[in-house]
C-alpha cells in the first residue's frame, strides 16, 4: 500500500494549489481527480467558469510557480470596480488609492488548473492518481487509510477539495446549514463594441443585479467580456431557452448602456446556494473550498476565500514543523478551522447583507442604500479599506 503524508481529493483550482503548497514544505502529497483539465491553445472559445483573482491570490499562485503559465495564457487585469443602482449613487474602487497597480485579474478557471497541474506533474513530492475517485475513508489511529476506484493508499490527513457536493463531507459526517436563494445567475459570453476595459461593474435591481467582467483579447466587433445576470429561476430559464441573437436582444434591454453593442458567443446558468459546513474537521479529515462554504457569487470572492483556506492550513502545517511539533496532530490541525471559520463567514454574510439590500423593493429601503453608496464616496478611508480587505491586502 502506499503511503502518503497528505491525501487530497479534488484536482481544481484549490485541491490543486493546496498540494502544492503543502508539498513545497517536504511533504509527500497525493491527489485524487476524475478528469485532467483539456489542453489549452489561443483558438479556443473562452471557458464560461471565470474567476475573479485577487492581488493576494496571484501572490498563492505565483509561490506555487504557476502564475507565469496563466499570464501566458489568457489573462484580463482590471484596476476599477463600479457599483450602483441608480446612476446619482454610482461608486467607482480604484486600485491606485489602495497604492496598487490593479485590483485582480479575470481568468478562466480552466486556465488557472491547467497551470496548477503542470506543476503538479513535475513535482518530485507529488503523485497524482488521475483518472481515479474515491470510494470510502476510514481512520485508524493516527492513520486515514483511502480506498480509491482502483487501489487503497494511506496518509496521515484527507483534505477534501471536491466541491460543494462533497463525498469526503458526507462520509464524514460534517453536515452542512445554508439555503437557496430562490435565484439562479446565467453566465454569458459575449463579443463587446468597446475594446477590452480595465474596469469590471455591477448594477443592482430589485430581481437581482447584472455585472461585467472583461475578458483578454480583442474580437471582430471590439472586445470580449463576460456578463453575470442574477434572476429568479423561471426568467433565467427562459432566457436560457433563447437563440443567441434573441439573448443579445434581451441584454441589451436590461444591461446599461455603458455595456456597448454586443453578441452573445455562449450562456450557461446555475442556481444561487449558500452551505456552510458545521466544521472543517474531523479527527484527521480537512475540507476546503467549496467542500466546506459555497458563497453567494456576487463580488466574486468564492475562489479568493478558497485560496485563504490554503494559505492558512499552509501557514498552520509550516509553523508545526518548524517548532517541531507534531503536525497531523488533530489539535494542531484544529488551528486551521480557527483561523478561517471567522472569516468566512464573515464575508459570506456581508454578500448576504448586500443581497437582500438590493432585493428589498421598498422605497426608503431603495432610499437608504443608495444614500449609503453615495456616503461611500464621502467616505474615502472606510471605502479603501473595504477594498484592500477584498483584494486580501
């Protein structure tokens, strides 16, 4: 049987990231995925799955050697942030007032795993069972031992980074609390009339709001971007339903007019959940990512928190080992979930908060946030600060 120091499940972006940066500190890692991300060339239409990254998730992913490999790829920087709901309240964030060059890149998530796996497979501390899943788990001691599709192998953690429906959560027994929002998002890619633009934005009405991400790269009609309609699920599925040329119609109905001419090259949509596990462990099994918190995806954050989630267990594992203590000691591995859960929920309430704001249709509600976005603009040190806590500075 083999055996492992860390057992990963999952191979996306952060299952990925995490065995690398706990294979950069000597560990032996193994990671258990069902499919390898398809290769990637120039011709290939953009990916509808994007991320926002921020500067404090480049900064991960440049530590674990891949973010030149998604900067030669396909890469989008951005430096402002819109928001508004009526044009009097509109509040711009700005990368320079923070002191920074930008405030995040939009990647596809494809793009990012694929990077994340060329490092993987040259790595000396790493072995990647792919494809291959896992059956069942049992802890034995100080020892998980993990029965794969095709083998059993052991290790001394699990740490699940397979997703909101994760099979590691529910075999150990880590219930999760949460709900549906009633609401589904439709992702869109479209061609745009105005070149690529730096700034990605988001208007608010009262079924949900619309926002704009640019893409890299320029098209026949200007520029490429990615468009997010939040609404209730019976409309998105409507919408779904549409033609493309009847979708551009419709976009252009209801997204501002600062969105320019444009022509739908692809749409998909999911439902809006928000799950939070009870805890992050038991005994020696770890989640992480979306096995452990789904967030309302409205100011893009779900990956960045996920990267938090391995900078921390990252940070928790490393100073283990350089104090010499025992490492996969349950107790010392219960400083990760305190480190985290805080957080986490803290930003997934505030997406909550926002949401519900700007879905309340009443007047002085209407009123007061839109009074709120214009104080923000008087405000500038509150704003800024909110900024750099988003970027993760």
């Amino acid at each position: 049987m083999n055996s492992f120091d860390i057992v990963v499940i999952g191979g996306g972006m952060i299952g990925a990231t995490c065995a690398l940066s706990l294979a950069n500190l000597g560990l032996k890692v193994a990671v258990v995925e069902a499919h390898k991300p398809t290769s990637y060339d120039d011709t290939q239409p953009f990916d509808l799955r994007v991320s926002a990254i921020s500067v404090a998730s480049q900064y991960l992913l440049e530590q674990q050697g891949a973010w030149d490999a998604i900067a030669e790829k396909r890469i989008c920087p951005y430096s402002r942030l819109g928001v508004w709901e009526t044009e009097p309240s509109y509040t711009e964030f700005d990368a320079q007032k923070i002191n920074q060059p930008i405030l995040g890149h939009i990647v596809e998530n494809r793009v990012i795993q694929l990077a994340l796996w060329e490092q993987l497979e040259q790595h000396v501390n790493i072995t990647v069972y792919c494809p291959d899943t896992l059956d069942s788990f049992s802890q034995q001691g100080s020892l998980v031992q993990v029965k794969l599709s095709n083998q059993t192998i052991e290790s001394k953690i699990l740490i699940a980074s397979d997703g909101a429906h994760s099979k590691v959560r529910g075999l150990a027994n880590l219930g999760t609390t949460g709900w549906d929002y009633g609401q589904s998002a439709m992702l869109i890619n479209v061609e745009t009339s105005l070149n690529q633009q730096n700034i990605t934005w988001q208007q608010f009405f009262e079924t949900g709001p619309v926002a704009m991400l640019p893409l890299a790269g320029k098209s026949k009609l200007g520029g490429y971007a990615s468009l997010v309609w939040y609404h209730q699920k019976d409309e998105i599925k409507r919408l779904s339903n549409l033609s493309n040329s009847q979708l551009s119609n419709e976009i252009e109905k209801v997204f501002p007019k600062r969105l320019g001419k444009i022509n739908v090259l692809d749409k998909g949509a999911f439902p809006l959940t928000r799950r939070h596990a009870n805890s992050y462990q038991n005994n020696r099994v770890l989640l992480m990512g979306d096995a452990a918190h789904t967030i309302n995806p409205m100011a893009g954050q779900g990956v960045n928190i996920g990267f938090k989630d391995v900078k921390a267990l990252q940070q928790v594992i490393a100073s283990a080992i350089g104090n010499g203590e025992c490492w996969h000691s349950p107790i010392i591995l219960s400083q990760y979930e305190k480190l985290r859960r805080k957080d986490n929920l803290m930003m997934m309430s505030a997406m909550d908060a926002l949401y519900y704001s700007f879905s309340n249709p009443s007047i002085v509600s209407k009123l007061v946030r839109n009074m709120g976005l214009i104080a923000a603009n008087r405000v500038p040190f509150l704003k800024h600060k909110a900024l750099a806590y988003a970027c993760g500075l």
